[in-house]
C-alpha cells in the first residue's frame, strides 16, 4: 500500500476524529468487548474541537497517514509521550502502523525526547513489543479498560 506521512493540520480534525472513532469501534474490540458504556467513555473525548486544540498545541507532534484524501491514521506526540497511534481498519497490516511510529520517534529525538512512553490498550501490545517498547510499570484501569504503561530508549534507535 502506497501513502504519505505528513504533519496534520487542523483542518485534518474531522477526518482525524473518524479514524479513532472507527478504530475504536473496530480494531479494538478486545478491549471493550462491544460494551457500549465503555466506548461511549473511550470515545468522548475524540471530538473535532479537541482534535483541534491537540494538533495545535505546541508541545505535541501530530502525523497522519493518508492516501490521497484518504485518512488512514494518526499519531501524537505529546511532550514525551505518544498520546495517540490509531490505524483505520482498511490499513492494517499494511506498514502505516509502524510507519506513523517511526515517524513520530524521529520528531521525538528531533525535540530532545529521549525516552517515548505509552499507555497501550490490549490490541495494541503485540504491535507496541514489536517494535521495541516494553512494560515499564503495572497495568493501570481508566473508564473499563486496561492499560499497560510501555516505554523505549530512542536515542540511537529512530
């Protein structure tokens, strides 16, 4: 699959809103198991405004992933943690993950982050352990889900 990485832009926000929202939904239902109350938690945050605010604020880095018009991910990089790395359905498996993940790793070193932390969802952690995070404290419970708090040296590395 052939796509682009670039930095994202507010007005990205909607298009950014549906892949997590479809991502959520879709690729991450080992972690809600289709309960609707914790979704509804998950995704109340994930509003266009709020996408704004997060792509402009100036201590983050937000990518996407796309294809054309065609939105297939996002990352951001927020102080020294990756706040966000969500795939849309449709490009999975397909590099864009890992591509959106190299990427935001350089722009972490370019800013002087040496060390990316994480909190991964369950669907997630095979993804995040390949690509050389690993556990760096117990799992931690927010609105019904599980998340396991994950890091990686990155000098040298990205």
């Amino acid at each position: 699959m052939t796509f682009d990485i670039r930095a994202a832009v507010p007005e990205d926000a909607a298009a950014i809103r549906d892949v997590l929202h479809e991502s959520i939904r879709v690729c991450c239902k080992a972690d809600h198991h289709d309960d609707p109350a914790i979704v509804a938690r998950w995704l109340a945050n994930k509003t266009t405004d709020n996408v704004k605010k997060w792509v402009a604020a100036p201590d983050s880095v937000a990518l996407v992933a796309s294809r054309g018009d065609d939105l297939l991910g996002v990352a951001l990089l927020s102080g020294h943690e990756l706040a966000l790395c969500y795939i849309a359905s449709r490009a999975l498996y397909q590099g864009v993950g890992k591509a959106l993940l190299q990427s935001v790793e350089k722009a972490a070193l370019a800013r002087g982050v040496e060390v990316l932390t994480l909190d991964s969802t369950r669907t997630a952690l095979p993804f995040y352990t390949r690509n050389g995070y690993s556990f760096c404290g117990p799992v931690r419970s927010w609105a019904g889900l599980e998340a396991q708090p994950m890091t990686k040296t990155l000098r040298g590395r990205a």
